[in-house]
C-alpha cells in the first residue's frame, strides 16, 4: 500500500490527540491516553520536524500536543520517570526537542527533585545553532538556569552561559549574574549549617560519653573498695563458699536492674540467701579463734 498523503496522516493523528485530551481531562483514564498518543505518534512518523512545507509544521504541531498530553498523562500516573526516555524515542535526539516538550519535562523534573535528569539534555539542546534562533530559546535558558543548574550548584557553568548569551542584553546579564551569586552565597550557608550543627552534635555527645565514664569510674571505685574491704574476710572461706557470695554478688550488681519492678522480688530473695549464707559461714565454728 501506499503511504498516506500528510493531510490525511495529520487528520489522522489529530483524531487521536482528542480523544487522548478527552481521556485525559473528562474521563481520567491515564493509560488510554498515553496509548492514544503513542498511536499518534506512530502514525506521523519519524519525518516530523518543523520547515517551509505547511503540512509538516502541522503535522510536527500535532506530534509536539501529543507528546504534551502524553507528558501530562505519564505523570499523573505517577510515572514521571519514564517521561523522557518516551519522549525521546519519537525525537531520538535532545537538540530536536520542541521547546513546549522541553520546558515540560524541564518543570516535571525540578518538580520532583531530579533536576540533574535534565542536566545534559538542556545542555545539548541550548548548544544547538538552530534552537539558538527560536524566540523561546532566552525563556527556555531562563528556566534551565533557575530550575536545573542553580538546584545542582553548577554555578560556574551558569556564568558561562549568562555571559556568552547573545539574546540578553546587558541588564539582564547583571540580573541572571546577581541571581546566580545569591543562589551561591545561599548554597555557601545551607552547607556551612549543617557543619556547625555536626559540631554542636559531636560536643554534646562527648559531654554524655565524659559524664558516663565518669559515673562508670566512680561506680568501679566505690566496688573495688567493697571488695577490699571484704577481702579480710574471705580469704578465711572455703572456695565453694566464697564462689557462691561472688555469684550472688554478681547477680545483684550487674545482671539485675534494681529500678525495675519485676526485679524486686528477685532481689528480696538473694538478700534473704546471701544473709543465710552468711550467717552460715560466719557461724562460731570458722571464725578465727580468739588468740590470748
């Protein structure tokens, strides 16, 4: 068969581009709208860019609307991510975007935070000779300043495109540079911030760590002396026992929790078997006897 005549295929696709903006706004059906785009698309073909012949500027027009809506119904299908390799596999290269296309996909992604997605492709799509005599080409550097390099920190590379731009005059230079050194000086403070609060962190946290070795020395001290003291008086027990009051003294002291309820009526009981036990081996038969 032969190939349909322009007029027709662009009837075609904006039949298409309706129903797919019907789908989109009336009937909020998402994934039918993005079909009908996609067959849209499909059927104007690869050899729809702008140029002198009317049929082709329109039929590029219908393609850009239907990229557009296709954008629109992507997203709100919560499937932003996809949006440009989609859009890409109709235009094959970023310099021949539409400019709607790019802007879209330029406020879709700062939207969502990923401004760097857009980071070579508005860089390829601004060097191009021919986007450079759009009349969209000063709105469209304006918004990939401010949504896509400014976010990212690259104000270096800001400068170089404010300054060598021939579609700003002098006034607007010094407004886009003045923007960019805020921008910068704000980055400088957002970064400087988060320092001092690391700072501030870090001292706290060594007072914490000072105050608890510090309670821990003490409690370690104040063992030690306990122990010596009782030391005059275990040296006289059998192992067995000794080892018992050891255990029992280890269980109160470090496995235990006196501050718990639950530990109360544990702790009750080994008070009561330590004071039998004592009792039991400082009874009259192993004390020392009494010397003359």
């Amino acid at each position: 068969s032969e190939p349909l005549p322009w007029p027709s295929v662009s009837a075609q696709a904006a039949s298409l581009l309706e129903e797919a903006a019907d789908l989109l706004v009336l009937h909020r059906d998402f994934a039918a709208a993005v079909e009908r785009c996609e067959a849209g698309c499909d059927s104007l073909g690869p050899g729809t860019g702008p140029g002198p012949d009317p049929d082709a500027e329109s039929s590029a027009e219908v393609k850009c609307s239907l990229c557009v809506v296709g954008i629109q119904a992507l997203a709100e299908m919560n499937r932003w991510r996809e949006v440009l390799s989609w859009v890409l596999q109709y235009y094959h290269v970023p310099e021949h975007l539409p400019p709607k296309v790019l802007e879209l996909c330029i406020l879709l992604y700062s939207k969502v935070r990923e401004p760097q997605v857009m980071l070579e492709v508005g860089s390829s799509w601004l060097r191009d000779q021919t986007n450079k005599g759009l009349p969209e080409y000063g709105s469209l550097l304006e918004l990939y300043l401010l949504h896509v390099l400014l976010p990212l920190g690259r104000f270096e590379r800001a400068e170089e495109l404010v300054r060598g731009c021939d579609v700003f005059d002098s006034e607007q230079q010094l407004a886009f540079l003045r923007t960019i050194c805020e921008s910068r000086c704000h980055w400088t403070q957002q970064e400087e911030v988060p320092s001092a609060a690391e700072e501030q962190q870090d001292a706290s946290t060594e007072t914490v760590l000072g105050a608890l070795s510090q309670k821990l020395l003490t409690m370690l001290t104040l063992l030690r002396r306990a122990l010596r003291s009782m030391s005059s008086h275990f040296y006289l027990l059998p192992y067995k026992k000794m080892l018992l009051a050891t255990f029992l003294l280890y269980l109160v002291v470090v496995r235990l929790d006196p501050a718990s309820p639950t530990s109360l009526p544990f702790i009750y009981k080994l008070v009561q078997l330590f004071r039998q036990a004592w009792a039991v081996v400082f009874s009259p038969i192993h004390r020392r006897p009494i010397e003359d």
